[in-house]
C-alpha cells in the first residue's frame, strides 16, 4: 500500500515526517538530493505512527543520517517488536491475519520477522507540548485511535496540517469510495485500533479548520473541497456517534464545524449498503445453488452472468488502480477473487453451452467442470464476504491498560 512522505523544510535544515515502506528509503533520498541538496541530512524523522507503510524504511534513512525516530510515547511499546505489545494493541488485520500467521511460524522465524520490524533502538519519545524535532513552527497534535501514540502535526501559521492516517483524503472503507474523488475520510477501519477514539480524533482535527491537508494516504487538498469535505466528514463522524467525545473536545463557544457550508452525510446510508452486500455475499453460495436446481439452465445463465458481472466489476477494480490504494489483505483478496471469479466463468460456460450435460451433472455432481464451478463460486463468495467483513469491522478496540 503506497502512503504518502512529507520533507518539511524549516530555513537552512529540514526533518521527514513519515518514510513509507521499507523499500523506500531510496527514492526518499534522492528526492531529498534534488529538494535540499545533496549530503544534507535530515535534522529528524518524524513519525505519525509504527505502520510498517509509515515506517518501513525509518531504521535505513536513520542510520544513513544519523538521526533518531521520534514517535509519540503511546506508540512506543508498538515499536519494541513484542509479540504481546503487537497483541495487546491489535487492529482486525493484526487479530485476523497477522498474529495468527505469527503464532503458526518457527519460533525463530517469529522473533526475526519481529526483530527486522523493531525500531526499539532508534525510537524516542516526542514531547508532545513541546516543538517537534526539526520542525520549528509547528504543533504535535495527539490523534490516539488509528494506533495508541497517532499524532499529526499543525502549523498555525499558514494552517497546514499532516494528519498520516488519522485523516486520509482517500476513502479506504469501501471499494466504491475508492473511486470517487478525493476527500478527507477517516481512517481504514481493518487496520485501526480503536474505532470510537480514531473517529473523536479526526473530528478534532477537523474542528482546526486547515487551509492544506496532507493525509498518509492520498493526495494534499486545499480548498473549498477541503472545507466541504472536512464538514461532510464531521458530520457523517457524528451520524456514526462521535459527537459526543468530539463536542467536548470543542472550545466553548466554538461553532461546530466553524464558517464551513452544510453538506449531507453519505457514511450512514453507505455502511448500509456494505451490511446489505455482505448479506448478500454470506448467502451466496446457497442461493447460487438453489437458483439452478430451482429453474435449472435459467437459472444457471443467471448465476453465469452473476460471476460475469463480478468479473467485470473486479476487472473495473483492478484497472482503475484500487489495489495500490488498498491494504495488504483487501488488495490480495481482490486479486484472488478476480482470478477466482474468471474460473467460474470459464467453468460455466461449458456446461451452459450443453444444457443436457448440465442437467445431468446438477443430478450426479459427477461433471469436472461442475465441480470447478460449484468450488469457484463458493470461494468466490467466501473471499467477497471475508473482504467485506474488513471493509465494516466494528468497533472492537480497547483501551490499554497502562497507556
Ligand atoms: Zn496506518
């Protein structure tokens, strides 16, 4: 998943916030070269949170430059590399899929892959009332949720504000969002700690009103869209029961959403439509099924054009680029279901084109294809209700116990 690096110059020195994946630490020093010049190091890297998209290469450009990896003092224990600090603050892609991937591995094997992932040597604390390192004029504003320690920064002076993933400007929740245009949305909900705390975070951040937003995903908006988008984003936050944490974070005597227009919230009817779909989806299988045995071969050209349907829908997907906007998992469950989706198709066309061998092999389940159709449609909707199931995780974060 590509997220966004920002290189803040501040007169004659300039620090990094962010440093994406691991394999970014190349081109981040070349754009460093050509912006500040060459053999210019950073004064400090900066870091929203420990998300291996967000920090992936802060361990090579900190030796490289010889600086150290500020995080906010909550985030800390994420980056010791801990199995129980990875499990204690958990998002659904850690509860899901990663620690049991973990838990099933050589235990050598487990303590390398979370060794080559620490940053405890190189990580300290912020001070989170005082200036961030190497960024003089601007604020630390703790954003908790998306993980334990998530800070973005402000800068009051030209109301710039880099908000990493407590903010992003591209929607992450839904793969119909990620065709639209860009916007503030909140953070992904598959990997987000604390729903209720991340969603209080991001109406506080909107509540600064900036002129520029810099999310970790997406591209900067300014703007009128800015402006709308970020009141859209406060109220659909409120419909979904933020209000409460984000009206007393307010100061007194603050509008809600300050001079910004009204505009409708999508988030509520939209979360309806995923439930409606991940019904759907659950069912599948059967329902496919019993349309065939039902109405026999209409209703195997229905199911047919079904998986055609999602064929194209997913070939929609993949071409217009959702899989680099996507996390890890939702991205190669997309992938699968495509290839998965193609199988079915192919598989039941040829019964389609010899209706009598349908009718047998529905009797006797005996036909090959048939059996690689009925097993193509079940995974096929196993995996679209798996992807959903990421897309609506509710709320199951905790507040830890010793922050
Ligand atoms: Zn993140």
């Amino acid at each position: 998943m590509r997220s966004n690096v920002y290189l803040v110059g501040a007169g004659s020195s300039w620090a990094l916030i962010d440093t994406g994946g691991r394999a970014c630490a190349v081109s981040i020093r070349t754009a460093a070269d050509v912006v500040f010049g060459a053999d210019v190091p950073a004064a400090a890297i900066v870091l929203t949170h420990h998300h291996p998209d967000h920090s992936g290469s802060a361990r090579e450009l900190a030796r490289v430059w010889r600086c150290p990896v500020y995080f906010h003092a909550d985030e800390l224990p994420l980056t010791s590399g801990e199995i129980a600090a990875l499990g204690r603050y958990a998002n659904p892609l850690d509860r899901w899929l990663i620690l049991p991937l973990l838990r099933i591995l050589p235990p050598s094997r487990r303590e390398a892959m979370l060794a080559e992932g620490s940053l405890s040597d190189v990580a300290v604390a912020l001070d989170p009332d005082g200036e961030p390192p190497g960024l003089p004029g601007w604020l630390c504003v703790p954003t908790p949720g998306h993980t334990p320690g998530h800070v973005a920064f402000f800068r009051p002076s030209d109301r710039v504000l880099i908000t990493g993933d407590a903010i992003v400007t591209v929607n992450l929740n839904s793969p119909v969002g990620l065709l639209q245009r860009p916007r503030p949305c909140p953070p992904p909900r598959y990997s987000t700690w604390n729903w209720r705390q991340a969603t209080d975070s991001a109406a506080a951040l909107a509540l600064l009103e900036p002129r520029v937003l810099a999310g970790g995903h997406g591209p900067p908006l300014a703007g009128p869209v800015l402006a709308a988008g970020l009141h859209a984003l406060a109220d659909g936050l409120d419909d979904a029961g933020a209000h409460e944490t984000s009206r007393r974070a307010r100061p007194a005597g603050q509008p809600r959403h300050g001079p910004l227009a009204p505009m409708p919230a999508p988030e509520k009817k939209r979360s309806r439509i995923g439930h409606a779909v991940l019904g759907l989806s659950a069912i599948g299988y059967p329902l496919t099924q019993a349309t065939i045995r039902r109405f026999g071969v209409r209703g195997a050209v229905v199911v047919e054009a079904a998986c055609v349907g999602l064929l194209i829908r997913d070939g929609f997907l993949l071409a217009a680029g959702t899989p680099r906007r996507l996390r890890h998992l939702p991205a190669a469950l997309l992938w699968l279901e495509t290839g998965v989706a193609a199988a079915a198709v192919a598989a039941g066309i040829r019964p389609l084109l010899a209706p009598a061998a349908l009718e047998r092999a529905a009797r006797k389940h005996s036909s090959g294809s048939e059996t690689i159709r009925r097993s193509a449609i079940r995974i096929l909707f196993a995996l679209h209700t798996l992807r959903f199931r990421i897309y609506l995780q509710p709320d199951r974060g905790r507040r830890p116990a010793s922050p």
